[in-house]
C-alpha cells in the first residue's frame, strides 16, 4: 500500500503559533524558570522551535515512550523507554509533546513526572485529536484542535518518515 501527503497547516501556521506559546508560557512563569521534558521523536522539532521562541531561562531534557507500534493505531500501553537524566525536583516542568490522540501516553506520564516532586507540571502539545481521547487529560498550551486524521511532519511520522516536513499533512493511502 502507498500512501501521499495532503498540506494541513502551513509552515508559516505553524511557526506563529508556536511564538504565540512561547508568549503565554514567558508570561505565565514571568520571574521564574522552566523545564521542558520534550517526549521524543515526534516532539523533537516542536520542541526546539518552542525553547528558541521562550524567553526566561529554559532548561530542555528528553525522554522516550512507547506506545504506537509501526502503524497508525494505538496499543494503549505505555512504556519509558528512556527517562530524563536531570532532577526535576522544585522545577515548573512542562511536557511538551506533538500530539494527544488517546491521551494514554500523556496520563501515563504526566503521572510519572508527578512523582518527581517537581513544583508543577504542566502539558504542551503542538496538536490535539480529542475526538480520539480515552483518557482524560487536562492540556495546558494547544497549538491547534484537528479532527481525527492521520497526520505528518514537523516531528510527526508515519512509519519512521516525514517527520521533517516543515508543515504538518494529512496522509492519505492510495
Ligand atoms: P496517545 O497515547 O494515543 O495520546 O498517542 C500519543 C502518541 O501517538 C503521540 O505522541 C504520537 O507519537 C502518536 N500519534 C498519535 N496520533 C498520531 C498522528 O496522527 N500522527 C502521528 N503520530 C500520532
Ligand atoms: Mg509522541
């Protein structure tokens, strides 16, 4: 089966909103510092575009999970794969992700990171599916609300590919 992909959000779209968040989180830890946990690999380009945009003192660490396997569904299982190397202890943490589906993933961990006696921990995503959710989980900063498609780029894949197109796509099998 091949597959194409259809432009969803341009990449000038994208590029705004995340300066948008990048304003919302310098103006709400105005004076303070944060700590982006940047959950890898799809978050991987949010991430960093998001860290350049934030304007207080960030610091930037990365875990892995598992939860999809090769396709498009999810397993509903969730696995860390690699944890954060730096203390989170009396850090405002924000998880930054590319796309709540399920909220599996999200509730799995934000409960993880909880434990860590962080000072708060809160949730980015650069997309939401919530038509998708089976968990509920409360997301601080959204970079966009999209109905229930498979989507690609900026960080998100399909099957390991296009996760560096600098828009995010619709893939639509032929
Ligand atoms: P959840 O646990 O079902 O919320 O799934 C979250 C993870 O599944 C995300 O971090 C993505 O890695 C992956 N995922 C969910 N929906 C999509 C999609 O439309 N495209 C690519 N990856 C997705
Ligand atoms: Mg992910």
């Amino acid at each position: 089966m091949s597959e194409h992909v259809v432009k969803m959000i341009e990449e000038e779209d994208v590029d705004s909103r995340i300066l948008e968040l990048a304003k919302e989180i310098d103006e709400e830890y105005k004076g303070e510092e944060v700590f982006l946990v940047c959950v890898l690999r799809g978050a991987a380009f949010f991430a960093c575009e998001l860290a350049k945009r934030i304007t207080i003192p960030v610091t930037l660490d990365f875990m892995q999970v598992s939860s999809y396997g090769s396709g498009t569904r999810s397993t509903g299982e969730v696995k860390i794969v690699k944890d954060i190397d730096l203390s989170l202890r009396d850090k405002n943490v924000i998880i930054v992700e590319d796309i709540v589906d399920t909220g599996n993933t999200l509730s799995t961990l934000k409960a993880f990171l909880v434990q860590r006696k962080a000072k708060s921990v809160k949730i980015c995503s650069l997309l939401d599916k919530p038509e998708r959710r089976e968990v509920n989980v409360d997301i601080d900063y959204v970079g966009f609300t999209i109905p229930d498609k498979f989507v690609v780029g900026y960080g998100l894949d399909y099957n390991q590919k296009y996760r560096n197109l600098p828009y995010v796509g619709v893939v639509e099998f032929d």
